[in-house]
C-alpha cells in the first residue's frame, strides 16, 4: 500500500476485519473465495507494511525478499486466478459458468507465467516518496499484452456474473485501474493494490444483501409450507 507502513498496517487490520465479517456473511460453501477476498487483500496490505520497513534496513534482507515475493505471488500469481474462480463458483447460468471458465483458463495461463518470471528475474522494492516502486526485468515485449490479459482475467468476470451487484464492483475495479494508471503509473502494482483492497469491501455488501435474500426466500418457503399443511 502507498503512503506509509503505518497507513499499510492499519488497512491490512480494517481489511482484514471486513474481510472476517465477510466470511461469516457466507450461506452457500459456493461463495468461501468470493468471501475470502477482502481477507486476502488484508493479508496482503499487511505484508507490503512488513516490506515498507524491511526495505531500508540492510539487516533485513531476507525480510524484505520474503515480503516482496509474498506480495507479488499474490497480486500476479494468485489473484487472476482468484478472480474468476471465485465468480464462477457462484455462477448458476450455463453459459456465462462457460465463458468465466474461458477467463479462468486464461488467468491461470498468465499466473504461470508471472510464476515463471518470479521465479527466473530478479524483483527490486524501492521506496519513492510515499509509494513501493517493484523493479523487475520482466521480458518488455510481453509485458503489455500480459497486462492486458491480466486487466480482463481479473476485472471481466465481474461483469459476466448473474450475482447481484457484481456489475458494480467491475466498473469501481475498472475506475481504480485507469485512475492509478493514469496518476501513478510507475507504482501501478503498490497503488492498484490498495484501490483494490477498499473496493473489496462491496463484496461484504453484496453477500449481506444475498444473505438478506436468501432469508427472506426460506422464510416465504416455510410459510407456504405451514399454509399448505394447515390447509
């Protein structure tokens, strides 16, 4: 997250107690990693907290490595896989399960591929003003198209999906993206990341008014069956 280790840790907390509430919001196993997604992004502010102060600390090599593989693994290995999954799950409509299986595939491909490159290249976290800057010598040739690829593995599913509101949280995911793009273009994978993180939030809202729902439903249901038994 940009800004400070402070304001990383203090998100990853918050988050991360959206998230719990989240996961308890859950009344289909179907919805566990679509739920899981706000803990995941606490998870994650917190570990870029750990790199803000590991980075400057020549004693803390090994720190600062773990913390930035661990952030990057998440962010461009498991996230477009996350993504899709977690949509598809909850998908009841054939065909959009088919075209988001479409987009899991795709996400996969490319966590195996930023997967191999964490592996291969070397990755440098540097302090800049008030935001972590990761240098890699990531192939440039492919790094637009990855890009790309990512932007729809990660941002399309939203709009495919039956789910209420979901539609939502893809046009706020999309903002956030040209916004950092735009402003803090050299700090796309730190900045996009906490956008990311705050937006997560909705999925509390969209699972709380699924849950409300899914009450209500099973309330109509039992008093249509005592109707009909007293009937």
């Amino acid at each position: 997250m940009c800004f400070s280790p402070e304001a990383s840790f203090a998100g990853g907390v918050i988050i991360s107690a959206i998230g719990v509430a989240t996961v308890r919001k859950i009344h289909n196993p179907s919805q566990l990693v679509f739920a899981s997604i706000p803990l995941f992004f606490g998870i994650q502010q917190i570990t870029e907290g750990v790199l803000w102060l590991a980075i400057p600390e020549a004693d803390y090599i090994n720190i600062r490595k773990l913390s930035t593989y661990l952030f990057l693994i998440m962010a461009e290995v498991l996230w477009p896989i996350m993504i899709p999954l977690s949509v598809l799950y909850m998908e009841k409509i054939y065909k959009r399960k088919i075209i988001l299986l479409i987009l899991l595939v795709l996400g996969a491909s490319l966590s195996t591929y930023y997967a191999f490159c964490l592996w291969t290249f070397h990755v440098n976290p540097q302090i800049m003003g008030y935001h972590i800057q990761y240098n890699t010598d990531f192939p440039k040739s492919v790094s637009l198209f990855a890009f790309s690829v990512y932007l729809i593995s990660t941002i399309t599913p939203f709009f495919i999906s039956s789910i209420k509101r979901t539609h939502l949280l893809g046009v706020l995911m999309f903002l956030s993206c040209f916004i950092t793009a735009i402003f803090f273009r050299q700090f796309l994978t730190s900045v996009w990341c906490f956008f990311a993180a705050l937006i997560s939030g909705v999925i509390y809202w969209i699972l709380s008014d699924s849950k409300r729902k899914f009450n209500l439903d099973k309330l109509i249901a039992l008093k249509n069956e005592l109707k009909s038994i007293h009937l």
